[in-house]
C-alpha cells in the first residue's frame, strides 16, 4: 500500500485567523485545540473516513502551530504548496465562490489530470484545490508537464 498524506502542520503567526479560514474556506472542522509550554494548536479535520479504519476519519489532517510568546514562524519549513481533493467540479467551483466571497484572488488552472485553484492563506502559503479529471472524457492519464489557465465559464459548464 502507497505512503499517504497523514497531516501538514503549519507554523502561523495567527492562530486564530488561520483557524477561520481553513474552516470557512474548505470546510474543516477543529477536532481539537491544544497547548503546550512553548505553543499553542489547532488540529483540523475533513472528518473522511479512514478505508478500513475509523468511522469519524483521522484525528486531524492539517495542525495550526503558534508560539506562546508570539514570535513569528522561523523559515523552516518552507514549501511550495500542499493539496486538497474535491469530490468533482461542482464541488470545485464552490469552494472558488466561498473563496471569492471571502476576498481571496483565485487562479484556475486546467492541468489535463485535474482543474485546480491555486490560492495563498492569508499569511501567504500556497495551496492547491483541486478536483481528479484523469477519467473524464477531455481528461488525461498523465500530466506530461502541461498546464494552462482554466477558463471560469468551462468549470461552471461543466459543473452544472
């Protein structure tokens, strides 16, 4: 069985917005929140079941990390992006409406593999929305390197 993803954990200046936007924007929810001597976190789920495990999925799929003292993040850490899976199109262009209600600058690409929406949290990571288009008829089995905006009016016809 292939390694999958178990969690991220962010380090974040603060708690509190991050918390409220992970949740409005893709529907996470805060299973728990938690301190220790040096911070403070939240663990964040999409509450998935697990195949073959628990029925109310993984404990948390994402942790929010702030220091106790304030501090801001250190540069470790740093990534590109981290990813998150929609059940289709529809459910794609719902989240770029709850974005968009919320502010956020919203760039659609159409990778042949999948339609993705790329934005920045409001600390400035980036992540990806995205729904698998591999099956679909105008899909591909292989990214093969190509990408190219995605055309808001095609999503929204294609979502229905």
């Amino acid at each position: 069985m292939p390694a999958r993803l178990g969690h991220l954990r962010l380090d974040v200046a603060d708690l509190d917005r991050q918390t409220e936007f992970y949740t409005r924007a893709l529907g996470l929810t805060v299973r728990e929140r938690a301190t220790d001597e040096q911070s403070h976190y939240a663990f964040l789920t999409d509450a998935q079941p697990i195949p073959g495990g628990d029925d109310d999925g993984m404990h948390h799929r994402l942790v929010l990390r702030q220091a106790r003292d304030g501090s801001p993040p250190g540069p470790t850490g740093r990534f590109d992006h981290f990813a998150w899976e929609v059940d289709d199109e529809a459910e794609l262009l719902a989240v770029v409406e709850r974005l968009r209600e919320m502010g956020v600058e919203t760039d659609l690409q159409d990778a042949q593999i999948a339609w993705q929406c790329y934005v920045e949290d409001p600390e400035g990571t980036r992540l990806e929305v995205y729904c698998d288009r591999r099956t679909r008829p105008d899909g591909a089995p292989l990214w093969q390197g190509q990408q190219e905006d995605l055309d808001e009016a095609r999503l929204r016809e294609v979502a229905g």
